[in-house]
C-alpha cells in the first residue's frame, strides 16, 4: 500500500510542477505578446516616419533642380541626410 502511495505522491508534485511550469509559460506569453503589440506599434511609427521622410526627400529633389550654387549644394546635403535617417528606420524595422 505503502508503494501505491508513494506512487500516487510522485504523480501528485509532478502535476503540481507541471501546472507551475504551465503558469509560468503563461506569463512568458502574455509578456511576448505586449512586447509583439509594442514592437508592431514602433514599426507603424516608423513606417509612417519614412513616408514622411520620403515626401519631404521627393520635395527637395525636385526643388534642388531649381536651384543654383550653394543652394543647390545644401539641398543635397538635406537630401543625403534625409537618405541616412530613413536608412536608419529601415534598419529598425528590420531590425
């Protein structure tokens, strides 16, 4: 009898381990999927950055045909950095 107890024992903390085990996958989820809505989020921000970014690039390029000297020198100097930032957010996004 003293057998079949034991047994029943060994059943009875592994159920335990694996409903605490359970639990704790449960939590792991639930903080993966706040961290998955946050990151979605991010990507949408970033997303819309670079379509702005992209307008603001068109603008310039075709202003910077109209432009002469100097001018025309800080218009792609603008342009290149608006390249490198919207560099940066797709890296971000893939990222």
């Amino acid at each position: 009898m003293s057998d079949l107890a034991a047994r029943l024992r060994a059943i009875h903390e592994r159920v335990e381990r694996l409903v605490k085990e359970r639990d704790d996958l449960r939590g792991k989820v639930t903080s993966l999927q706040t961290a998955a809505r946050e990151h979605q989020h991010e990507a949408g921000v970033l997303q819309a950055r670079i379509t702005e970014l992209e307008r603001e690039n068109e603008v310039l390029r075709t202003s910077a045909v109209t432009q002469r000297g100097d001018r025309q020198r800080e218009a792609k100097q603008q342009i290149d950095e608006l390249v490198n930032e919207i560099d940066r957010c797709l890296a971000l996004l893939n990222g």
